[in-house]
C-alpha cells in the first residue's frame, strides 16, 4: 500500500489501537468467541492498558502502528515468546489487528512483515504464534506469510467458554 507507514506506537496512539483492537475483535471472532464477552469490550479500558503497558514496558515488547495520511490502520505487538510465565529465546508475535474496514488492503501483511524483520535482525531462531483454531481468515494470512501450525493446541478461555487455540511457528533466517 503506498504511502503506508510502519513506526514504534507512542502513547497517544493507544486510544486509536485500542478502537481497532476491539473492532478487530468484534469482528473476526463474532460466532467464535460468547458475543456477551465481545458486546462487553470497552475500548476507554483497553486503551488505559495499552497506556499502562506502554509506560511500564522494559523494551522487550515491540509495539508497531500502520499509519497512512496520519491515520493509524493496524497495531502489530512482539516479543520474547512465553512458555507459560518463561520467556524463550523464540519471538512471540502476541497480536496483530487491523480496522475492519481495511481487512484486505495490505496493512496486516506490512505490520507482519515488519515484526518478522525485527525478530530476525535481533537474532531469533524462530518466531510463534496463537491464533483461534477455528479462526480461517487469520490461519490463511499466517500460512500465506510463511507460518505453519506445529501440532500444539491449549485451551484459551473466555467468558467461561474454553476455545481452541493452534500454535503456529516461522523459521527466521537472517539475510547477510
């Protein structure tokens, strides 16, 4: 997408992201996910954590924005991939959520592609990720950018409700 931009989240980026996380959120997994729990979100909530995260970070999570005309599209979050509360020497992309009304045009594929370079040009092997086990749309868009599920699958609870998660793994290699 031309003119698309791809830089570091600041703080006042995070009311924005949080609108697109939760629309993200209310769209892709509406049927997958209880509605009541997706009906409830509420984005002056998660753009207070997006803000406390940000000022209490160590820099080990990489926070990305897709911004075009100085309009923030797509949020991108990695970092040290976590084996229950222990962080590996793997990278996690922990989430990716693009507006729904620009699902398609290029913005999840330049804010992956860009967490992929980072994760490489710090030295990781190999970078993960979950995503919904009946989530298509998004196993798609991992399997087209070179993911593939390994065989491991947890429960992720939500609202009472237990829905599958597949772990999904790149092999990262460095371009000298």
């Amino acid at each position: 997408m031309s003119g698309l931009r791809i830089r570091e989240l600041t703080v006042a980026d995070c009311d924005r992201v949080a609108e697109i996380r939760i629309g993200g959120w209310q769209s892709a997994y509406r049927g997958l996910i209880p509605q009541e729990y997706l009906d409830a979100l509420d984005v002056a909530e998660d753009a207070e954590r997006h803000r406390t995260r940000l000022a209490q970070g160590d820099g080990s999570v990489v926070n990305l924005v897709a911004e075009l005309n100085g309009d923030v599209l797509g949020w991108a979050c990695h970092g040290p991939y976590r084996d229950g509360q222990v962080r590996t020497a793997d990278a996690e992309l922990y989430a990716i959520y693009v507006h729904p009304e620009r699902y398609g045009a290029g913005i999840g594929q330049a804010l992956l592609a860009e967490s992929v370079q980072q994760c490489t040009a710090a030295g990781h092997a190999r970078m993960l990720l979950w995503v919904l086990k009946e989530n298509a749309f998004a196993r798609r868009f991992y399997e087209r950018a070179g993911f593939r599920a390994d065989g491991a699958e947890e429960p992720f609870e939500v609202a009472g409700t237990e829905v599958p998660e597949v772990r999904y793994v790149r092999v990262l290699t460095r371009v000298e």
